[in-house]
C-alpha cells in the first residue's frame, strides 16, 4: 500500500506541477489536502483522480 498523504513539494514533483499552482488548486478544491499542525499534505487518492481523469493542465 502506497502512502495515504504526500507534502505539497512532493505532490508537486508527482505531477510535475509548481508549488504555487499547487496551492491555488488545493484552494479552488481540486485537490484533496490536510492541515497537520503547519503541515499542508496532499491526499495520493486527489492527486491519482486527477491524474487519471485527465483534469490536470
């Protein structure tokens, strides 16, 4: 099993994305992301969907 959460810099080397752009989507709810303490993290699931159903840039 995959992770469940991966932090922003990481999400964004995933789909090859910048953090800025990143940050606007999980704002505009396109992708998935947790508050832990400071800690922004990125749901594998929201990014896989994404991905997937060809919604990404």
């Amino acid at each position: 099993m995959g992770c469940a959460c991966m932090s922003v810099d990481d999400a964004c080397r995933y789909i090859g994305l910048k953090r800025t752009k990143m940050y606007q989507m999980i704002k505009n709810g396109e992708v998935r992301a947790i508050k832990l303490g400071r800690r922004t993290l990125v749901t594998t699931a929201s990014l896989n969907d994404l991905v997937l159903c060809g919604e990404a840039l």
